[in-house]
C-alpha cells in the first residue's frame, strides 16, 4: 500500500475503538472488513490479514461501538498439542514432496518407454531397407540419435528413482512423529500415500519393461535378419566370381 492511499483511508475513517494500549480496531464505511493498527515502540504497522500477536481481536461489529478480544482455549496451546499440529504439518509437506516426486518418475518412465518404442520402430524398418545402401545410411544416424536419447531417458529415470527413495524415507520418518505425538490418522493417511505413490510407479515400470522385451526381440531379429543377408551377399559374390 503506498502513502497516498494509506492517507486517504485515514480520512475516511468512521470511527474507531481502542484494544489495549497498543492496539486499534478501526471500522470503515461501507466495508465490512476492518484495520487493525499496532505500535511496537516508534514501529507502527497496519493491516488486514490474519497475524501472530499476542492478543486476537475479532472483526468491528457495526452495531457496537467497542471490539471485544476473542478468548483462547489454554488447552489448545499446550505442548502435546503443538507438538501434534507440527507434526501433522510435517506429513502433509513431506507427502507433497512423495507426491510430485512420484509423478515426476512416472512421466519420465514413460518418455523412456516411448523413446524405447521410437528405437523399435526405427530397428523394424532397418531390418525392411537391408539390400538398400542408400536407405540404410540415412537411418543409421538416427538410430544412434535414438539410443543417446534412450539412454538419457534411462538416466533421468534413475535420478527420479533415487529421489523416490529419500522421499519415501522424509514421509516414513514424518509418519513415525506423527504416530509417536498422538496423531495416528496423519501416519495412517501418510502409510496409504506411500502405498499409492509406490503402485503407481510399478505399474509404470511395468510399461518400460515391456517395451525394454520388445526392444530385446527387435534386436535379436535385427542381427539375425543382417547376418542372412551377409551370408546371402557372400554367397551371391562367390558365384559371381
């Protein structure tokens, strides 16, 4: 908020009721929200959210003249409790942390399963083209393209795949807090994410290994298919001859 505008709402103001000693509730016109102005020393600060203070003050009714402090239930503020919010707390970030981590190792699994793919292909129409020189130079190159990028896929898949691990462990440890301060629906909750996060994957996996069987058998067709065709051309040459 800058100067000018701050200068104009002070003029506009209706009327205020003071909180203590250091503390203003200030009810607008025609707004249903309220200021709350604080001094700290010479420090004062103006705001509108929600803040950590020692005293809470409840919105200015615009039937009363005076603003009363809400109460606080002691028991809430107890170490027990605390101990039990933070750590409920500390599942839910480290759950995000499983969460996103998870699915970025799935969507990498399958960019590695379709560039395995892209190589299949590539190898089946290498095997069509033998007898075709000029055919087969051109697709040579890209078939070494597709495996550097085959095996970039695979080395990101094993970076997500440690960061899953550490992940698991963060949630795990966070769960075992939350248990321990009294908070068995958060580790419970925490326990059925690892569970998910962890079948999700496999059957990604899944999907990579079968293209990775695929890609074997290709191969294996590849060399056979190539070794006939020398032989073929060998034979043919010692006619000739």
């Amino acid at each position: 908020m800058n100067v000018t505008k701050f200068r104009a709402m002070l003029r506009l103001m209706h009327g205020f009721s003071r909180i203590g000693k250091r503390s203003l509730v200030v009810r607008m016109p025609n707004l249903s929200s309220y200021w709350t102005i604080r001094k700290f020393g010479s420090l004062v600060t103006i705001g509108t959210g929600m803040s950590i203070c020692a005293q809470v003050v409840k919105p200015a009714d615009d039937k009363a003249d005076q603003s009363t402090p809400l109460s606080v239930d002691p028991s809430s503020l107890t170490h027990p409790v605390l101990i039990r919010n933070a750590a409920s707390l500390t599942v839910n970030a480290a759950s995000t942390l499983l969460s996103q981590t998870s699915i970025g190792l799935i969507d990498a699994l399958h960019d590695y399963a379709k560039e395995i793919y892209t190589l299949i292909s590539l190898l089946d129409h290498e095997t069509a083209m033998l007898g075709n020189e000029r055919s087969l130079e051109k697709i040579w190159p890209l078939i070494i393209q597709t495996r550097n990028e085959v095996e970039d896929k695979k080395q990101a898949v094993e970076k997500l795949e440690s960061m899953l691990h550490f992940a698991i462990k963060v949630v795990e440890s966070a769960s075992a807090a939350a248990f321990q301060s009294g908070g068995e629906a958060a580790a419970l909750g925490a326990a059925e994410r690892i569970h998910q996060a962890q079948s999700q994957v496999e059957g990604a996996k899944q999907i990579v290994q079968q293209a990775k069987d695929r890609l074997n058998d290709a191969q294996r067709d590849s060399i056979v298919k190539t070794s006939k065709h020398a032989e073929g051309t060998e034979e043919s040459t010692d006619k000739e001859s």
